[in-house]
C-alpha cells in the first residue's frame, strides 16, 4: 500500500478595492479536510486571510486589520497596482491579508507535500489567487498544485490558461479519490463519501489557526433558479445534514474553542428546515449557552412564519438578513416569484412580534441588473426602511452560466466573458447612460442614511422580549455593505 499523501490546503490572497471579514472563512477547503483526513491522508491549511497571523501584525510595511463586532473584522492590506481593467476606477487597490513572507515561513514549517490544493472565490479576485499560486510555486517548484473553488468552476477555461495551476479542479467531487490515486498512488479509503450527493461531513475548523467565529452548513444547493445566481451550477444537487451533526457541531466549537458567534453559509437555509435546522436550534434554544448566529447570506422570507421568528429568536440569531431584491411586483415575478411585498410586510411584523429588533433585520435589494432602473431600486430603499427594516444595496455582480448572464453582456459596454475583473460588484458591469457608477453611488449613500435614520421608538423596542445577548448591540457589522 502505498503512503498516504500529505496535502497542503491554501486559501488564497483578495484583491480589491474593499474587502470585510464579515463572516468569511474557507469552507470549500475545511471540508475537503474532513474528507482528505477520512480517507487517511495528512492535512494542513494555511489561510492567507488570517487577520490574527503573528508575523504579519508584527510587520509595519501591512495596514493593520481590526477586529469588529461578533468575530467580523477588517483584513490586513497592503496598496497594490490596478490592473489596466481597472485604469478608470479611482479607488486604491489592494492586496488582503497575511503578508507574503509569512506565507513563504508557513509553507517552510510544513513537511513537503505530495500536493498543494488552492481554493477560489468571488470570479473577479482571481489576481490574488494567481499571486498565491507564484508564490507557492517559488516555495515548492516541483510539487503538484491544483486549483479549486467558485472562480475554478465558473471561470474553468481562463484559469486553465492563465493560472499557473498543474490542473483546474472543476468537475464533481466524487471525481477526486480517483484523481488523488493518479497523481499519487494513494486511493483515500474513503472514496465513497465524497459523492456530492451525500451530506457534508463537518468543516475541519480545527485546521484554522483562530476562530472567532465559525461557518455552518446546513446543507448545499438550492432548488430556486434566480437569473442572477450561480449556485445551481456550483452545487447541482440539495443535500441537507442531520440536526444531532448540525447540534454536535455547534456544541464542539463552543465547547472546544470557545465559539459564540456562528455564520450560516447556506444558499436555502429555511428551505425543507423542518427535518434538521428546525430540531438543531430548538435543543439550542433549550440549552441557553448565549450562542448567537447571523445570516451574512439572505434568508428566503417567504419561509419566516411567525414559529420561525419565534425560533430564531429563542436560538439567539442576532443578525438577520432577507433577501428582498425589489419591491417592484413585475421584477419579483421576473426573478422567480419567490417573495411579494405583502409577505416582506408580514415577516417584519412577525420578526417584532418574536423580540428581534428591527436594526438586527436587513433587506438585500439588487441593483445594477440588466433592465432595473434606479427609480425602483430608490424606492425600495424607502420602502424598506418604512417596513422598520434597514436596506443594503447588493451590487449586480454578472455570473457565467446563470441565466442573465447572456443579456448582461450584450448590454455592458465591457468583455465579461473575457475579462472576469468586469464582475466585481463594485465595478457596475452593466452600467449604461440611464444608471451610471454615478447613481450606484447615490444609491448606497441613500440606503447608508436610511440605515442610519433613526426609528420611531415603539412599545417592542422598548421591552424586547428577546433580551440582548452578552455583546453591545451598538456595534455592529450589520452597519456595512459586504464591500463598503
Ligand atoms: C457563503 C457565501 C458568501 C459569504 C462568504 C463566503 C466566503 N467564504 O467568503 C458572504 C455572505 C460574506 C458572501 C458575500 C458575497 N458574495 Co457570496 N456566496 C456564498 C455562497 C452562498 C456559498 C459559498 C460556499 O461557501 N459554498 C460552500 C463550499 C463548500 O463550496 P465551494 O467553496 O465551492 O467548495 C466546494 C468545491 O468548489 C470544491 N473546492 C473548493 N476549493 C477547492 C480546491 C481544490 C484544489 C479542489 C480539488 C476542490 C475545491 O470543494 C468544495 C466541495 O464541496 C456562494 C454561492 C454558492 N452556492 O457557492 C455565493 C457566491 C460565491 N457569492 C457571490 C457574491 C456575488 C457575493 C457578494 C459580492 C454579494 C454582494 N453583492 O454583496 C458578496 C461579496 C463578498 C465580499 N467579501 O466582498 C457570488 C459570486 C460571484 C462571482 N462573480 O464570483 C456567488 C457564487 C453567489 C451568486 N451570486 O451566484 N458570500
């Protein structure tokens, strides 16, 4: 039998104009851990986005990170040059997180490994990732790396071509037993747990080196098909885990590493809930450990009965995000139906009614999609703030493969399929004479002030039947835009 390999997991370098830690930790790689150790192999993962790196907070050539509310935080940063996409943009560009020489010591501390896997995220940082995979490659010349992640799958052909990765991992997980055999000789004993049909195993958060907060799973994939999202090509098929892994995965980062702040990454967390996230946070709720849970990523409102806000509230969710879109009746319809403004109007009265305070609920409204007009995303905003609810302007971000994405090139004045730096959020790819950079401005400036208004004081606010958790709710990550 052959030996078992020793793989090194990388989660790479950001850059952009503006990046948060609000609740962003590697999960592609965490559980691709849980698997690789399952099947016998030995793991290590070097997060290049560690805000707490030793070597890095010693070095003064970085701008120093910060830590925020409930384990959020900014990055450490360095000024780095645009790229001529970006010539136009005038906002500085940066590099986030460790600084290169600790990766370089980090990667020395390790035996060598038999292979580096590096991971990806949003399509328009992939120069940090190419950046990582220089360097990885000046450390270990002759070893093997692969390319992973969101930008891996979406973006396979120019990261073939332009990573400098040996192989561009885009295919099915249940592939990658047999490729780890090819490349090594070593066939991981668990080869059939890596179907993408079965639940994920538990992230191996014990692999990061500081966990101030920790990302939860419930499940993958989503059954709505909206226009401008990307997460049926990236998880195909819906799978959900069980409530006694969802309990016993909690109680152990909370139990062992001192955990209270905990991040749902799923796509439909309140979709088919009933069978594991419902009895999870009901024997939470039971146990009074002053846990407390965010949703960075929208919750479906049309799921939020009054049970569920009574739930949530019990199980200590302290920031709550809806994904609202629009208030405009023909575009809800155009972007699947899944919410109406009489049920955004119902759940907020639900959320009062179970004690959680208005400023912990957020409403996520697009803007910049091919065909919205700045008019609707305006009056959402006021709609929104009016419902007591506090509005976040979510920037179009254009995705290969999701069903706008065809329209979306024909009408940007921009290469998006040949230029993935086009997709930034912040870029406005589809902007056109009528909603200009100009007016997104406007737009988050408005939605800012309508975060900021104070609100009519009411007899809820004033005896909150859900008691504030042990932090300040004065500070607050939910005051930001994922990208500011
Ligand atoms: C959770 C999430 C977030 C979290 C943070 C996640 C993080 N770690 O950074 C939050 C809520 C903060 C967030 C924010 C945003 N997000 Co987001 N997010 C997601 C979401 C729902 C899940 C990502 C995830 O963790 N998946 C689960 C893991 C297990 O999957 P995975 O990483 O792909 O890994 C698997 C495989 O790829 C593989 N793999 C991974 N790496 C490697 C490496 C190797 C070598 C191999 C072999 C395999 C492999 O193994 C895993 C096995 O299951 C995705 C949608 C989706 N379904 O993926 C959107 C998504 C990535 N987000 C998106 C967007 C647009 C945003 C925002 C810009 C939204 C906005 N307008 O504000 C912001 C920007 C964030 C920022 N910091 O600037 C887009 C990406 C668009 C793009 N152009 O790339 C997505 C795809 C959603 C969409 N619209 O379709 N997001």
């Amino acid at each position: 039998m052959p030996k078992a390999p020793f793989i090194l997991l990388v989660n790479p370098w950001i850059t952009d104009f503006a990046a948060h830690d609000l609740w962003a930790k590697p999960m592609g790689l965490l559980l691709l851990g849980s698997l690789l150790r399952g099947g016998g192999c030995g793991v290590a993962l070097i997060d290049c986005l560690d805000r707490h790196d030793p070597w890095t907070m010693a070095s003064p050539d970085l701008l120093p990170g910060r830590d925020g509310a409930f384990g959020t935080g900014k990055y450490p940063r360095a000024v780095i040059h645009k790229p001529p996409a970006y010539a136009q943009v005038p906002r500085r560009y940066h590099r986030y997180g460790i600084h290169p020489e600790s990766l370089t010591r980090q990667a020395l501390e390790l035996p060598k490994p038999d292979l580096v896997w590096v991971t990806s995220h949003m399509t328009y940082w992939y120069p940090g990732v190419f950046e990582t995979i220089r360097h990885l490659k000046r450390v270990f010349p002759d070893v093997p790396l692969w390319l992973g992640g969101t930008y891996a799958i979406l973006c396979r052909r120019h990261a073939e071509t332009l990573s400098g990765a040996d192989f561009v991992a885009s295919g099915s997980l249940d592939e990658l037993p047999c490729r780890i055999e090819a490349a090594t000789g070593y066939r991981p004993a668990n080869g059939a747990s890596w179907s993408p049909l079965r639940p994920p195993l538990a992230p191996a958060l014990d692999l990061l080196r500081h966990l101030p907060y920790a990302p939860l799973l419930t499940g993958l994939g989503c059954p709505y098909r909206c226009p401008y999202c990307a997460s049926s090509i990236l998880q195909p098929f819906s799978v959900k885990r069980s409530a006694p892994a969802l309990v016993e995965e909690i109680l152990r980062c909370h139990g062992e590493h001192g955990v209270q702040d905990f991040a749902f990454y799923d796509d439909a967390l309140l979709v088919n809930a009933d069978q594991a996230l419902k009895p999870a946070l009901e024997r939470i709720a039971r146990l009074e450990l002053g846990l407390r849970f965010h949703t960075p990523n929208a919750l479906h409102i049309r799921a939020l009965s009054r049970q569920w806000c009574d739930l949530l509230c019990a199980a200590g969710f302290r920031t709550i995000r809806l994904g609202l879109e629009t208030m405009r009746r023909d575009r809800q319809n155009e972007w699947g139906g899944k919410v109406e403004t009489e049920m955004f109007s119902r759940v907020m009265r639900n959320l009062r009614e179970a004690g959680l305070a208005p400023e912990d609920t957020g409403a996520y409204l697009m803007a910049g999609l091919p065909g919205q007009t700045v008019e609707e995303v305006r009056e959402s905003i006021d709609l929104v703030r009016e419902a007591g609810a506090r509005p976040f302007i979510c920037e179009y971000s254009p995705v290969p493969g999701t069903g706008l994405w065809n329209e979306a090139c024909r009408l940007s004045p921009f290469e998006l399929a040949a230029e993935p730096l086009t997709h930034n959020n912040t870029f406005l790819a589809c902007r056109r004479e009528d909603f200009t950079l100009d007016d997104l401005e406007l737009l988050k400036a408005h939605a800012l002030a309508a975060r900021r208004q104070p609100r009519q004081a009411s007899k809820q606010d004033a005896d909150p039947a859900c008691p504030p958790g042990p932090s300040a709710r004065s500070v607050k990550p939910q005051d930001r835009d994922s990208k500011p």
